[in-house]
C-alpha cells in the first residue's frame, strides 16, 4: 500500500526564478539546473522518458513553472507538485522511449502429466502475490487529487530504476526508486529496496585567460587553472622597462549566484641589468654595470564577478598589499648606489618603483632594501575550458 498522509500545492515554489547558458537546453540538464537553483527535485520513469530530447525554450531566464509548462505544451509531459517535489507523468509524451521488444516465451516440457493434489493448489494460493491492480491509494479530494493519484499509481507499478512509490508524513516527502522487489515469506508481500535520488554534481575544472593590472605593474597576461574553490594562477607583468613572472595560488572565501569574494597570493623573482657612466672632477668617463635583483610578494582580496550568464566573462577588482626585495651591485659587488648619476638613484635604477610607500628601508648606502604599498588590482578573464 502505498499512502499519501498530506498534500499541499505551493505556488512560490514554481515561482522560483532560474537562469539557464542557452535557450536550446537537454531535458535533462534543465531538470539538474532546476534541481541545482531552486531545491526542486523531480521524480519520472527514466525507461520511459526520452532524457536525451532537446528543448528549445523562450528565454533563458524564467521561472520553473514558465519551463514546465513550456515543456507540457512541446512535449505533453505533464507535471504535479507535492510540496517541494515535481512528479513527472509521460503516459501521453511525444518523447517516449521505444519501450524494449519483449524476449520470447520459452517453452518448457511438463515434467508430469499427473494432476496436482488439492493440498498443493491449496498452498499454491497461500503465496500467490498480490496483483498490482491489488494495490491500494488513497484518493481523497483533500489528500490527493485524481490526477497525482494516476501518476503515482503508474510510478508504482512499473519496475524500473526510476519507478517511484511515495511515503510522507507531515513534515517530508521521501522519493525512493524501486529495484527488485525482495520476498517476505512471512507475511508474502513485496519490500521494495529504494536509494534517494540526486542530480550529477560537476567537478568545476577550468581554465581562463585573462589580463591583469595595477598602478605598479601596468598591464600583463594572467593564465588561471584548478577549481572553481581552488586555483593556481601565472602572470606576465611588465612597466615597460622591467618584466616579471609571478606565481600564485587562490581561492574563494565566499560564493554567490552572479559573484564571489577572492583572496589571492602570488611572488616571483626578477634581474635588472642597467649601465650607468659617472664623470670625476677631472672629467673621466667611468661606466658601470648595476645589477639590480629581488623577491616580489603580495597577496590580494576583492569581488569577481560574471559578466553573462554562462560565467564565461568575469571581471576582478580588490586591494593589494606588496613588498618587494631589492638587492644592488655595482661592478660586481654588493653596494649601494653612492655616486650614481640622478637626484634619485633608486627611483632611476631600480626594477619597480610605486608611486607611494607605506615603508622603505632604502639608503644611498645600503646594497638592499625593503619596500610595502597598497594597491588596486583589476583582472578581465575568460573560460576557454571547463567541465
């Protein structure tokens, strides 16, 4: 016996918006959109549903009822709610599957021509199983109406992966899938074996390419690869003058539907080979070689956002804070820039300058020196893969 304590219809529930990556969507990706957005889970005979039947949808954004009842209308798959729940009913679909041509009866050669005793007809009747005709519902107007009752006395009777019998009490609605029915010879009936039923789950692999900048570093390429919580990152920064390569790794603090909030960490290496003459008082020209070489770290934290639908397009912009090692030679050895030319050696020499400083520990004597800043990093990225 299969039961239905409660019934009720709510209508938010179907009002529920979702937002889908093309108007032309599978039937099944649609249901596991739906499933993924809105909390809805859909109950139907697989054997019998054509999943694989693509539907070509007014728009991409609407409601779950304005998708259902566009699929009713193309496809005549009609569709009842229980509480959270969509039971789908294909009885008069046009995308049925060709049901499987039944194998042939095999015929068998009795073992005796005598007539079986009344006391093994007898108990021939005692373990007869109930027909599915047999099975009971209740089908009153304030539990269940007509038209679920039908639907769910279908899904009962059929043993398929997705043949679903219903039991709910008060507070839930349980959706189970019938398998091979196991005997109990005790009270001869049949225990459906049953499992929950959930939508794929993606993996979220990607890769994007992108550009970056910041007041520093001006402009440079930027490939991202990993998950959608987890990633790693390689950039090629340039000023103009001094190049730059970066490594990173990243990962989401907070997602949204259209937007996540980022932290990103990042360093890298570099060398600067510069020339410089200096003249003494009695006019000699001396060229010197500067080496300039050092660690670059930072770490970054904003709001990326999609720019369409599909995530394909996404734009970054957050704070970062940075400190950059610089170490100098002059000829050859370690030294400052004592007697360089210019008003401001290290502005002129060195690989990176900022345009502000929240500290610098630079002297004119000193062969290294340390500086930090904060500043505003911007990204424009693109998918060109995922899965």
């Amino acid at each position: 016996m299969v039961c239905i304590s409660a019934y009720g219809q709510h209508s938010d529930v179907l009002s529920r918006n979702i937002t889908l990556s093309t108007q032309k969507v599978r039937l099944d990706t649609l249901l596991q959109t739906i499933t993924r957005q809105t909390g809805i889970r859909f109950s139907y005979n697989s054997k019998r549903l054509n999943t694989a039947y693509k539907l070509t949808l007014i728009k991409r954004q609407l409601t779950v009822r304005e998708a259902l009842e566009q699929l009713k209308n193309k496809t005549n798959v009609l569709y009842a709610l229980i509480e959270t729940h969509i039971i789908l009913n294909i009885d008069k679909s046009t995308i049925q599957k060709s049901p499987p041509a039944k194998p042939l009866a095999r015929l068998t050669q009795p073992t005796s021509l005598k007539p079986i005793s009344p006391e093994k007809v007898e108990e021939q009747k005692e373990v007869k199983l109930p027909a599915p005709s047999d099975t009971t519902y209740l089908t009153s107007s304030k539990l269940l109406l007509p038209e679920i009752a039908t639907i769910l006395k279908d899904s009962a009777s059929s043993q398929t992966d997705n043949a679903v019998p219903f039991s709910t009490d008060s507070s839930s609605l349980q959706v189970a899938t019938t398998k091979t029915g196991q005997r109990d010879s005790a009270k001869h009936r049949v225990t459906p074996v049953t499992k929950s039923w959930s939508p794929q789950k993606k993996s979220g692999y990607f890769i994007d390419l992108g550009v970056n900048m910041e007041e520093t570093l001006f402009l440079g390429a930027t490939l991202r690869t990993g998950t959608n919580s987890f990633f790693g990152t390689i950039s090629l920064k340039s000023n103009g003058q001094s190049a730059l390569v970066l490594y990173g790794l990243s990962g989401a603090l907070r997602s949204g539907t259209r937007s996540r909030v980022l932290i990103n960490t990042y360093f890298g290496k570099y060398s600067k080979s510069i020339f410089a003459t200096t003249v003494s008082v009695d006019t000699v020209k001396t060229n010197h070689k500067i080496v300039v070489s050092g660690i670059w770290f930072g770490i970054n934290t904003g709001i990326e956002w999609n720019l369409n639908s599909s995530g394909t397009w996404k734009l970054f912009a957050g704070l970062s804070f940075n400190a950059l090692e610089s170490k100098y030679k002059v000829d050859g050895q370690s030294k400052g820039l004592t007697g360089m030319p210019g008003s401001n050696p290290e502005r002129k020499y060195a690989a990176f300058y900022p345009f502000y400083t929240l500290s610098n520990t630079y002297t004119d004597t000193s062969f290294e020196s340390l500086k930090t800043w904060i500043g505003l990093h911007v990204g424009l990225y693109r998918t060109i893969f995922s899965r």
